[in-house]
C-alpha cells in the first residue's frame, strides 16, 4: 500500500509542548497503518509519490478515542433497575434483593455467543461511531470458568472486526457468584486456577479486579495479582471507588497499569501511584449515573504528577454510556479537569493505562488512528453535551465506514 495524504485540517496532535498540539492547516501522511509525517501542509516535502489523497475541508483532526475501561459484554440490560434507583432503591439495595451484577450475570449465562456478540457489536458500533478507535474490554459477567471464556472469545471477536484495536481484561474476580455464596476465598481460588487456561488460549492481555467492601478484599485482590505476575500479565484495579481499602497502593506494588474510579483515594494511594507509573483512570459516567458526591483528588493526582485518564465504564448498572466525547464533559463539569486533560485523558493518557505506545498522539511513527470532527476547536469536544459531530474514524490508515 501506498501513501496516502490527509489535508486541510486543524490537528489536535498532542505531541509537542504547544497547547493541544496543535498545527493549523495541517496534513497527515499515511504510510500503510502508520503515521509517516504530520505538520503543516505547507512544509511538506515535495516530489512525494502520493497515491490517495483526501481532502478534510478545515475539520479538527484528533487521535483516535481510546476507551480504557469498559464491561462491554454482558445479556439483557438493566432499565428497570434505573427505574427503581429513580423511586428510591439504592444500588445496594437492588444488588441485595437479587438485582443488581448479579441480575446481569444470569443474564450473559442465558445468553448464546451470537446474542453476546450481537449486543456488544451495536454497543461497540455506537462508542465508534463517536471516535473510538481502541477499547478495552473486562470480562466479569459470567464468572464460571466456561462463561468467562466465552465472554472473552467475544472480546477477542470483536477485535477482528474492521476499524478497532480490542485489549481484554480478565475480571473474573468482579463478583461472588452465587454457587459460591459464603464461599469468596474458594471463589479466588477457582479465579486464580482459571486464569492460566484462560491466557493458555491467549485471550488475556490483562487482569483485573473490583477491591471494594462489598466485592473482594485487598488480601483477595493480591492472591489474584500473584498469580498475574506469575504469569507475566500486567494488572488493573478497580480501586477505592465507594470504599477507602488501600486497593491503589497494592495495584501499584505489583506495577500496575492503572487504578480507576478512585473517588475515595487517600495520599498513601496517590503516592504508590505516581511511584509506580500508574494511570488514575476517573470514570465520570458512573460517578453522574450513580449520583455520587464524593469527587476524586484530582488536584493532589496533578500534584503528585499521576497521569489521569477518562473512560466511560461502559456497563449496564452504573455506567451505560455510549460516548466518550460526552465522558469528556461530565470529567470536566463534575471533576474539574481542563478540556484539554480530559482529551489527554481519552487518548495519550488512555493508551498508557491499556501499555500501548504506538498510539494516543498524532506523530510520525505512530499508528494512523483519527477522527476528524464537524468543530473548530478542541475545547468543544469537552464542550457540547451530546450531539454527534464525528465525521470520519481512520483506523490503523483505513476510513472505517457504518
Ligand atoms: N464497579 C462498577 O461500578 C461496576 N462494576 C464495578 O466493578 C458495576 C457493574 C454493574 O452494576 O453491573
Ligand atoms: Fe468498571
């Protein structure tokens, strides 16, 4: 394949020291699925064997979207249970009652490939249709050996299909299932035993797990992190997000990626953090869904040098968000960050939560991921709320099309 010319644009790269990067009456070169050259169209070398160009009339180009965390995966969805938060039923309340994770676990159980695969392929089409380019996918709903697995093979599907880059978290350590009432230590036994069939087939590029009073302990968690490490697989934790546990200072003794949510995160956490390197993903959509108040220390998180990063937590009890232009606003509105942390956040701060260096910035040698907007300027993609102004998704140098 030849080169390819991308013109005409304002491009968001967020490579450099300049604000957001920018470079007006930019160009992309496309080499194959990398970046060969970015800059203004006027410094373009000349005498180039061009075989395609196409022109983007003045559109703002930005890093393809990456969604850093999401429980994509799952049967049925969970209105009715919005309906009862809406009349007063707490999360807790529906969870104990039989609702809640546990509603959505015997529905992935119920549910064939095909429909796990169907409904996850529509969710997925609508995160694209709205500038994503890469996601990470958790298991977490089937929580059986063969469920998890198959929740999994799903993922890995997905990943083959055209215009997306899919990385696969194993959290089969979300909930206790109900065959394992009473029984959560036995619980991780089985998770650990798992793990290694599981990453055997090679459908683990993570691992992952909820460390919360009403999910599993810190000396659970480790247990399930020992055996990543023996493995070689990097982890994630879902940490500190109702609950003060010391998740994100353990997360961060085994390396990990990231902690996410962390709305209760205490200076011990944000100190192992920023000395291990992991990203603090915030995850607006379930803070606003869930009506929280308690914000997360995003000053002290700037402070300490935590790189922060915004994902959607696509899932259907506390986050059934389909954009992540509009995560970008509710992190700016409700945490406070600048527009252009929270597009940081969604890309080059995304890509290190996922261990992905070729992406998140727009610069040579990178993949060629895209998205050129219907706006001016990149302050309005933290700015309107809701409204669809993705005009075209290039992914790995390809225009992916609906
Ligand atoms: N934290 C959450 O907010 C979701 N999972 C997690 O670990 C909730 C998932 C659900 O309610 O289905
Ligand atoms: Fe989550």
């Amino acid at each position: 394949m030849g080169l390819t010319l991308w013109r005409h644009a304002r491009i968001a790269t967020l490579a450099g020291r300049e604000p957001w990067g920018l470079i007006d009456r930019g160009a992309l070169l496309v080499d194959g699925a990398r970046l060969r050259w970015v800059g203004r169209e006027a410094d373009l070398a000349a005498g180039l064997d061009i075989d395609g160009e196409h022109e983007l009339g003045g559109a703002l180009v930005t890093p393809g979207l990456i969604d850093a965390h999401t429980h994509l995966i799952y049967g049925g969805q969970r209105a009715s249970e919005f309906e009862l938060r809406l009349q007063g039923a707490s999360y807790e309340q529906i969870a104990r009652a039989g609702g809640g994770i546990a509603s959505t676990v015997a529905a992935t159980r119920a549910a064939s490939s095909e429909a796990l695969f169907a409904g996850a392929r529509g969710r997925l089409d609508r995160l694209q249709g709205e500038g994503v380019t890469t996601i990470e996918i958790k298991s977490g709903y089937g929580l059986t050996l063969e469920h998890e697995r198959r929740c999994l093979q799903v993922a890995r599907r997905l990943g083959r299909e055209p215009g997306v880059t899919v990385c696969t978290t194993y959290l089969a350590a979300h909930a206790l299932p109900p065959e394992f009432e009473g029984r959560a230590d036995g619980y991780i036994d089985a998770v650990c035993q798992w793990l290694p069939l599981l990453h055997g087939e090679s459908l683990v590029d993570a691992v992952d797990a909820f460390c919360e009073a009403i999910a599993f302990s810190p000396a659970q968690t480790g247990r399930v992190f020992e055996q990543a490490r023996r493995l070689g697989l990097p982890v994630k934790l879902h940490a500190e997000q109702l609950s003060d546990q010391g998740g994100a200072a353990l997360a961060a003794r085994y390396g990990a990626l990231s902690c996410d949510h962390l709305e209760y995160l205490g200076a011990d956490g944000i100190a192992a953090m920023a000395e291990a390197g992991s990203v603090a993903v915030l995850l607006p959509g379930a803070f606003y869904f869930l009506r929280e108040t308690r914000l997360p220390p995003v000053d002290a998180l700037r402070r300490a040098a935590v790189p922060i990063a915004i994902a959607s937590d696509h899932n259907p009890g506390t986050s059934p968000a389909l954009s992540l232009p509009l995560m970008l606003n509710l992190a700016c509105t409700f945490f406070g960050l600048t527009p252009e942390e929270a597009l940081r956040g969604a890309t080059v701060n995304a890509a290190r939560a996922l261990g992905l260096v070729d992406r998140g910035k727009l610069s040579e040698g990178l993949r060629a991921d895209f998205v050129a907007w219907d706006l001016e300027h990149p302050v309005e993609l933290a700015y309107w709320i809701g409204g669809h102004f993705c005009r075209r998704v290039i992914c790995g140098g390809q225009e992916h099309t609906q």
